[in-house]
C-alpha cells in the first residue's frame, strides 16, 4: 500500500457509483415546505448561480468552467431536466437535474440543497420527486454518483433511499478556488494548499 502525492493546486477525491435496477415501491412523499419548479431552458447565468449556491460549499465546480455555448447545449439539451427547489417566498433553495440522454437510463446528475437545510428531511423530500421522475416508461437503471468531497452524510442519504454502490473510481483535478471557479473561503472543511495564482 502506498500513497500518492496530489499537488498542491490539485485536489483528489475517491467517486462512489450507485445505482437502482427497480423502481421503488410506492410511499407517501415527505412533508416539506418546499415547491419543485421546472427550469425549461435556463438561462446559464441563472444556473449557475443556483449551482453555485447548493455546489460551492462541496466544491462542485464542472459547470462552472463551462462557457455559455457548452453549458446551454447541454442544458437546454431536451434529454435533461432542470429543477430548482423553491421556498414559500420563491427563493431558489435547492436543485435538481436529471439526465434521460442515455437509453433506458436516467442520471439523476446533479441533486442538493443550501446548507441551511441540511438535515431537516427536505433530502428525502426532493429525492422522492427525483426518483418519481427518473422512473418514466423504459427506464431500468437510475444512478447517481458522490465523492468524499460531498456533504459527510451523501453517501448513506443515498443507500437509504435504495441506492447500491457499484463501483469507485479516483479522479483528481485543479482547485477550483485556486482557478477562481469558487471563492478562497468555498469550502472551508478542505485545506486550500496553494494560493489563487
């Protein structure tokens, strides 16, 4: 067994694969304040900031690095699904993207909340609306992926909802703080080793 060095400006985190065969059985959907809005064709700036929002704090960076022209085709692609979880006041507090590019597969590819939600039961709330439309006509697989960059708990949210691991891969890639993708302070639980250059 031996370690691997990661630069400084690179981060390193070990990816879980976990995927559904069987649509789940039927329960009630859980209480939550909470109303789940479509984003037909979003406009980019307004996706990225929600993406921002939910995905910074665990350094989600991807669509972030994307110029406009990337980001929309894969956006506006009629494959995906763009959700935003709403509050009573409208405020965009969560989001939800699911990927049906793929035959008789659904990525659910992006899925959280703001951090001032955690734990309150509204996960299980917008896992069961991921989950009611990952299921369409045809559908035999849903998967969805994690890291250990990811809120501490993601990992057994989704084997709780019925997920089963299936496989883990390494991946490493630059800081997003240090390429100014995410603020210096994003993140705070990860040490930033190198400084913006």
């Amino acid at each position: 067994m031996g370690l691997i060095a990661v630069a400084d400006d690179q981060l390193a985190t070990i990816v879980t694969t976990l995927e559904m065969r069987e649509r789940p059985r039927p329960r009630p959907l859980p209480d939550s304040p909470l109303r789940l809005v479509l984003w037909n064709r979003p406009d980019p700036a307004k996706y990225r900031a929600l993406f921002a929002r939910v995905g910074a704090p665990w350094l989600w960076f991807s669509r972030l690095a994307m110029d406009d022209a990337a980001l929309t085709a894969i956006i506006h692609d009629p494959g995906i699904a763009v959700f935003a979880a709403t509050d009573a006041r409208g405020i965009e507090v969560g989001f939800l993207e699911l990927d049906h590019r793929h035959a008789n597969t659904c990525e659910i590819g992006y899925f959280g909340l703001v951090p001032e939600l955690a734990g309150a039961g509204h996960g299980r709330w917008l896992m069961a609306h991921a989950l009611m439309r990952a299921w369409t006509p045809g559908v035999t697989r849903v998967w969805v992926h994690t890291c250990t960059l990811d809120h501490p708990s993601a990992l057994n949210f989704y084997r709780a909802q019925g997920f089963t691991a299936t496989g883990r891969t390494i991946e490493t890639f630059p800081d997003p703080r240090v390429l100014g993708l995410l603020p210096l302070d994003a993140a705070p639980q990860i040490p930033l080793l190198a400084s913006r250059r």
